[in-house]
C-alpha cells in the first residue's frame, strides 16, 4: 500500500474516531485516549506521505511527526490510567 493511500485510510479512522467520541453520551479516559492514538497515527502516516511525495524531510513533515508521537503518548497515558 502506497503511503498516500495509508494515509488516506488512517485519516479516515481517525475521522471516524472523532466522529464517535463527540456523539457519545459517557465518554471515559479510554475513549478519548483511544481516539487520540488513532488520530497520533494519522499524523504519523501523513508524515511518511509528506516525506515520500517531498523525497527529503521538510519542516511539514517534523511537525507532524512531534503532533502525532505525542498525541500517541498522551493517548497511550490516557489508556493506561484509566483502564
């Protein structure tokens, strides 16, 4: 699968992990942690997008990597605290 495709795809999960965090009633630790590790990995496969169509490392790319780690940490911590 070619990294805009995969890109593509998890953009679209995340999507819909938000999509269902704002509509649920009882949102706990886990559901938000949830969405924010899908939406981490989102960016992090934007990132590996961003760096195959630009053929070098931009700046675009560094930020997205430093959101989604550490939108995948916090979601990670979230997890594990709440479960």
């Amino acid at each position: 699968m070619t990294p805009v495709l995969l890109a593509g795809f998890c953009t679209s999960m995340a999507a819909i992990a938000l999509g269902k965090l704002a509509l649920a009633n009882d949102r706990d630790g886990v559901d938000i942690g949830t969405a924010a590790v899908v939406t981490g990995i989102a960016a992090v496969t934007l990132c590996w997008a961003v760096v195959d169509a630009a053929g070098s490392i931009t700046a675009v790319a560094v930020a997205l990597a430093v959101v989604g780690l550490g939108s995948i940490a916090v979601g990670l911590g979230l997890i594990t605290r709440n479960w």
